[in-house]
C-alpha cells in the first residue's frame, strides 16, 4: 500500500459519486445491494486515506470476476464450525468485503461473550484495506487484529521465487479519540508502489526485489513486468535481502500470516491461491474484550499516555514528528473528504472501462466531481 | 538473540551438571526447587540452542534480584480475573519462567475450552527464550503466541531515544516432528550481538543502532556502552532506520507487543519497566486449540506440506538451504546435546562468581564438563 503523493493530473473527485458509481458497478454484474456498499465503503475508504493501491483501482477486477463468474456475487458467508470462541467461515466464493465484514463482526460478538475470539476465514476474495476491519472492530471497545493471505509475490529469506502474498497485518486498539491502527504489507513495498515509481521514472532501492538468480535486482520496468507476467522476479519481506537488516524476521511474520490464513483456515496459502476454483484466500480475525482483561476506561487512557510519551519522544529529525500507525492515513482522509479524492489517469481510464462494460451513468457525467 | 559462532576459547560444558548449577544456584538464593528447576530448564535450552544471550550469561541477574529481593522468590502467579478465554495473571514480582510457564499452561487449557485463550501476565519478570514456552503450548495440540516487553533499548521510527523493548515474538504450530517455532526480538539485533562483535573486534552495520542525535552510529564500543549507561543510544527496530526499508512495519511490531504487554495487560510499558517496585514486565499469551478450527491432523499435513514447500523453492544461493524459523536452533540443540554447551570466558567468570557469592560447588569442580 502507498500514499499517493499528489493530485498532480488526477481527476478529482467526490466521495459520493464515487462511491455511488462503485455500488452501481458491482449490482449492475450481480452483487447484492448491501454487499455492493459495503464493498464500495471498503474500496472508497483506501482512496480516502491514500492508500490508492486498494481503493476503486482494485473495482474492474472485482466487476470481471463477477461477470465470468469466479467470484459469486450472490455468495453468503457461512459459519461452518464453532467452538467456543473460535468459528471457521466459508465465505463461498463472495467478494471479501462482505464475508470479511461479517467475521469481523462475529468476532466481536464472541469477544463479548468469550473474552477473546478468533475466525477464520476461507474460500475468500480479496478485502481491500485490512485496517477497515481492525477500525471498525477497535470502534466496539475490542482489541483485533486481521490478516490476509493474497497471491504469490514475495520470496521467504533464502527463497528466489515468490511464494508468500504481501499479506497485511493490521491491528487496531481503542483510544479517546480515533482508534490506534497499524496497517501494512509484511513486504517492504507492494507491487503498486513499484508499479508508480515506474510510471513516474523514478528508481527503487536495491533490496525491495529479487530477479530469477536471487539476487536483487533495481532495473524497475524488468521487475514489474516480471512480477506480474511470474517470471520468477519476487519482492522481499520487511528487513530485506539476507539476514543483515533482519529480512529473515519480516520473512517470519510473512509466514506467521501464511499459517493463519492458509494451513490453520483450511484455505489455500499463497503459493496456491487463485487456482481454477476461485481465489481461495484465507483471512484471520483475532478480537480482544478490553472489558475481559480489565477496566476498559483504564486500558483506553494507558494506550492514550503511551501514544502521547511515544509522539513526544526526542526526533530523530527536527522537523519530523513521530507518528503513531494510521496517523498519516486519517489525516489524508480528513483532507480528502473535504477536497475530493484525486484519482490518477490510468484508475479514471479503468472506471470509464466499468461503464462501457456494464452500461450504468460513466463516473465524468455524474454530479459533485470533474473525471 | 543471536547463536554463537563456535566453540573458541569457550569451555565446554555438559548439560546435566550446567543444570544442576543453576538449580542450585537459584534455591540457595531463596527460589523455590520447582521454580528452580523450571528456571534451569529455561537457560539451559536457550545455551543448547545457540540462543547464548539468553542462557546462563543471564543467571549471575536473577541470583542477584533473588538476593537484593527485587525479584521474590517466593512468589506464586494468581489469576486475579478470568473471563471465558481470558485471564489475567499477577506474577507477584517473581521469576518469570515460572510464571510465564504457568500463564502458557493455563492458556493450553483454557484454549481446550474456548477453543482459543489469551492470558496476560503482569509483574513479571525476564523470561529467558519465548520460543520455549510456544514449543511446550505446540507439543500440546495448540498454535501459540507469546510476546514479552523488557528494558527500553528500541527507536520507534522517527524517534532518537529508546523506548521499547527488544521485545521478541514467538510462534509455534505443531508439524509431524518438532513444533515450526519462530522466536525473534522485534529489532534488528539485540543488544548482546553488539557485545560480542565488540569483543571479537568485529564491525557492526550502518541502520542497527543510532545515536543520540538519531543518525546511524556504527561506532561500536560507543553504541555498546551508550546502550548500557542509557545515554539515549537506541537499537532500531527491524527493518532499521527510517521507511525506506520498512522500519516503521519493524517498529508498528514492536508498537504491538507494547500495547499487548503494557496497557492491555496492566503491567508497565517497556519506557517505565524496571522502576523502584520491581521490573514490572508484561508477557502475552494466545493459544488457539487446532481442534476448534478443524480436524487437527488435516491442519498438521498442511503446514507439513507447506513447510516442505517452502525448504524446495529455488535458492537465492545453492549452497544455502532455505530455512524455516527454528530449524537452525534444533540442529545446534541437537549438537549440543551430544557435544556439550561452550561457554565463552566471561558466561565462565559470571558462573565463578555465582559461586562465589552463594556458597555452591563451582561448576569447575563437578563432574561431566571441564568450565
């Protein structure tokens, strides 16, 4: 996931007619209307916070696969198995927005009564931003974590294909004012950010990627182009190549999520997700009661003194803050709820695609926005 | 944490009678015997392990706090709440292997009950290796997490003092041999690798550790004393200074084990450990009963295969197998086991004076080893 860096020849837009158009586009191709604003909140969510690598640039693969069919529009997520506060959910194939809302909310609910829950989620689809989940979880008084798995990109410490997803972790806990939520890729970089830099012919560090020989490689074009044809090109966990900046670790958690969403889920890990069945993904909820583990109204103001101590630590660079997770992320939101959502060309082009595929009003010809 | 490098210099001593010293070292000291043992147990695997930092190099600590009474020998850990899966347990400011030991087999029970059981611990103590207490919750059916705060040492990104711990995670999930365990401090190396490439006269790497100013130091002999005297010299968390690769992913971890340890336990967060009433630490515990999520042996052959998968993907360099987390640590501990456990000179010197200041037998003078 990446922040934009600016409106520079984006369209801007608002949030409602963007969001409006995205609703449109997923009933118009099958999506219930409630599983299509969901979907679109999620999608919309991303863009808002800068996080545009997941928001409605993610909305023609989610229209094509409803309209040929490998993901079901009219899917209904199931639980299949329960056990104290622990529950497996078939999300049978729907988008996974909705079947991932649902868990989340589920687990909440046996948090409530159980302390602590976990679901597990398989047969699932892409979710957008994990961090949409913690919040909304974090906003009902519980601690929780989310993560996904999602096809192959990134190469384990010693390994020279891809093998594990970026795989987000994002965890989210209340506080007094916004809830405190971490939300990032256990890669160093996603594709997209590559993908950017690409087109704004800008250059990558060494240590981001690996080329087929394993050793790291920063001729960009050649990187995208071969992470996305699989020509064995991969990105590299957090800490990079070797062991030097501990890649080995972020190759650890990379795999801690791949345990959880694949093996533990009863889904596909990685490497075999998006086979002729349908994606296959795996999600993992974790919800925490603050109110089991003590009074919540204490927790909340330790959480809140700690953040303030952590913000008012010694910088290391003057005139940068410290910043907590998801400051950045809210700030960008607040910002662009007021002035409109900057979308770049190729994301226009692509939501001009949607409405030629699918015949509902194109995005430019919709009030309260200029694309 | 960190393996050392060989045998050189170092005395090689055998496991049964490095055990014993430590139990006796312990009791005379006013621990009880079962804590002691416990204890020893700990240590001692870390040494087996390679894990050198973390063994008996920490005894010469828990002797002195057993008699200068911050530590309580006689403490028993109390569940002072519980609901559903949840519990909370003061540890009473004693050891923290036994505590620790308590909260995980609690967790492995509770966990057989909910089907998932997180149980935080409060005054507690150091806990030797995290990975010991994941692979005993594994060997009994569960995956399981622990983390633990500790002595502030770590820059969270954008910051210039230390503030968190070192604070390691560990996860282990059963497989048909050994548990998968994964046991890593969230920086990128801990403060005990800087003190050996300090005596051996070895270079350290720019992005570990900065200085007061926050600009990366490689200053070693001044990193290491001003980490020691606190004179604001930090460690980085992995992925190391600033974003460009994924320090803040690095540091957002290490944020999460300081939420789950301090606030949402109730014990310090790592800034505010070590006060006058003791250290005050936090440890967190999950386990997830395999059974609640679905047939146990089906979930086992699919991390089986996935783990299989992984050791056969291409190789970054040929001559380098693809390791996954904790395999290292079982074929030294197996090598040990047989060979002995090499103990550098100033682990040797620190047993001595544990002798010293106890009354017992000096290791040098019992049978099996030649310290």
């Amino acid at each position: 996931m990446y922040a934009s860096d600016g409106t520079d020849r984006a369209s801007v837009v608002g949030r409602k007619p963007l969001t409006d158009f995205v609703i449109e586009a997923l009933t118009s191709v099958g999506a219930g209307e409630a599983d299509a604003a969901l979907t679109a909140d999620v999608l919309v969510a991303a863009d808002l916070a800068g996080v545009d690598s997941h928001g409605v640039a993610r909305l023609r693969r989610y229209v094509e696969g409803l309209r040929n069919g490998t993901i079901n529009g009219r899917a209904r997520p199931r639980v299949e198995r329960e056990h104290g506060g622990v529950s497996v959910v078939d999300a049978q194939n729907g988008l996974g927005q909705p079947a991932l809302c649902f868990a989340v909310d589920l687990a909440v609910e046996r948090a409530r009564e159980h302390g602590v829950a976990a679901v597990a989620v398989r047969r699932s689809n892409h979710i957008g931003i994990a961090g949409w989940y913690t919040e909304r979880a974090a906003r009902s008084g519980t601690f929780a974590m989310v993560t996904t798995n999602a096809t192959p990109q990134v190469a384990p410490t010693g390994a020279a294909e891809p093998m594990f997803g970026t795989d987000p972790v994002s965890y989210a806990v209340p506080t007094a004012g916004e809830p405190l939520c971490y939300d990032a890729a256990t890669s160093i970089v996603p594709r997209g950010k590559l993908e950017r830099l690409d087109r704004e012919g800008k250059p990558m560090l060494p240590g981001w990627a690996v080329g087929p020989d394993g050793a790291t490689s920063t001729d960009i074009p050649r990187v995208v182009a071969g992470l996305k044809a699989r020509e064995g090109y991969a990105l590299l966990p957090v800490g990079g190549l070797g062991e030097e900046y501990g890649g080995h670790k972020g190759s650890g958690i990379g795999l801690l999520a791949e345990l959880l969403c694949g093996p533990l889920t009863g889904a596909s890990w990685s490497k075999h997700t998006y086979g002729p069945e349908g994606a296959d993904l795996g999600q993992f909820v974790l919800c925490l009661d603050l109110a089991a583990l003590g009074d919540a109204g204490r927790i909340t103001r330790d959480v809140d003194a700690m953040a303030a101590e952590i913000r008012a630590a010694r910088r290391a660079d003057e005139d940068v803050p410290v910043r907590l997770p998801g400051e950045r992320r809210h700030r960008c939101a607040e910002e662009r709820s007021a002035r409109g959502i900057p979308l770049l060309p190729p994301v226009v082009r692509d939501l001009g695609k949607i409405a030629e595929l699918t015949g509902i009003k194109p995005l430019g010809a919709r009030d309260g926005q200029d694309a």
